[in-house]
C-alpha cells in the first residue's frame, strides 16, 4: 500500500556534487532513495519527492516511492536516507 | 566493475570520470548495443529541436536514465506518466560505453538501468530514434 512522508532535505552545494537547481514547490523529483546504513548492490528504487517548503539549500517535502510494491515499511519517522542521481548524492535527508 | 551504491559512498563505475577522449567510442569498431528511455513529450521535442542532442531540461534530473529493452521501458513509463503520454526513444552505442555508465541490476522491481550525464551521452550515443 503507497505510503506518503514528511521529510527535511538538506541538498548538496553544486560544489559537492548537488543539483544546479533546487526543485521548485509542487514539481515532482524522482531520484533514487538509499536509508543510511543500507546496503543494496541488486535492487534500488525510485523515490518521489515533493518540495512543499523552500529555504536556500534545505527543503520539506512529501517523500513517497514510485512504484507500487516498494520498501513503503521502510518509510519511517527518524529514518535518515539519501537521494542520488546516478551514483552521484544530491541529498540527504531524515523522516519527521 | 559496475557496483553500486551503498548510501553515503560512491563506489565504483566509469560514471563520473573525465570524459575527454570518449569521442573515440563514436567511432570504435565492436559490438553496438541498445538502449531505452521513456520521457514526456516536452523532453522528445526537447530532443528534437537540439538535434538529437540531450540538453539541461527545465528541472529535470541531471543523470538520464535508460532501461535495456522496450518492454521495461514502458513499463516505466506506466510508472512515471500514468496518463500513458509519453514517449520512447532508443539510442545506440558502442558496448563498452556502458563500462563509463552507472549500472543499477535491478530498478523497480523492473529491469537492469543505465544512467549517465548528459555530456557523456552526448559524446557516446551514435543513433537516437524514438520507437
């Protein structure tokens, strides 16, 4: 069952590898979402993540997956994760 | 070669090397493979207007991703446009280009993926059609 979360996201200085461009409020952004501590080398997954609150490099978002038989248990208050484009990290982020 | 992330390390593929000398795979003779990337039809006409060169979209994501065959593509594009308007383009290139692009085994639940930058794509992709 898809399951939708509140998170602060703290994105990366293009200096440190981040995007150009912060999404605007509203756009979808679909990155790959990796949980702190995981270790996946088979299977990964597409997050969609919703800005809802912009301030400079930090944003609230409403952070969900993209497909339907996603990890949504692993969707959990305190969870820090973080958001890549490639193998590239763009973000970082916890679950309120 | 192709591993994959484990959260807060880049562990490693080509992806994110120096690209200068990649032109070369224009043109390397071998094995061509083929891929797929479903994307609205903004981003086809996108396409379109810069000659089949892939350019910074809007906000769209910086990597450009690609499944490795038809089938998961649409799948995809199922996920991503559930209006069912999208479009998909195949692109051609040189088998050890992959060798420079991240590789994830399984995305989704789907199929294998490809992902790389546009100035890469740029230097590696020898055809471009939309399927």
């Amino acid at each position: 069952m898809k399951k939708t979360v509140e998170a602060r996201i703290n994105w990366a200085l293009v200096e440190d590898g981040g995007r150009k461009t912060i999404l605007p409020i509203g756009m979808r952004y679909c990155p790959i979402l990796v949980f702190d501590g995981e270790q996946s080398d088979e299977s990964l997954w597409t997050a969609t993540v919703y800005n809802t609150k912009i301030d400079d490099r930090q944003s609230i978002a409403e952070v969900s997956y993209l497909a339907d038989d996603a990890p949504y248990q692993l969707l959990e208050s305190g969870r820090r994760f973080f958001l890549y484009e490639g193998q590239r990290i763009v973000a970082n982020g916890v679950i309120f | 070669m192709k591993k994959l992330i484990k959260a807060g390390t880049l562990l490693g593929t080509g992806e994110g090397a120096n690209y200068v000398g990649l032109e070369n795979l224009l043109h390397i003779s071998g094995n061509e493979v083929q891929l797929f990337r479903v994307m609205s039809v903004a981003e086809w006409e996108s396409l379109s207007v810069n000659g089949h060169k892939f350019s910074n979209y809007d906000f769209a994501m910086e990597k450009k991703w690609f499944a490795t065959s038809h089938n998961h593509a649409r799948m995809w594009g199922e996920l991503f446009y559930p209006d069912g308007i999208y479009r998909i383009i195949e692109i051609t290139l040189a088998d050890i280009a992959l060798d420079y692009m991240f590789h994830v085994k399984l995305l989704d639940n789907i199929g294998p993926a490809y992902a790389a930058d546009i100035e890469m794509l740029n230097k590696v992709v020898r055809r471009l059609r939309l399927v």
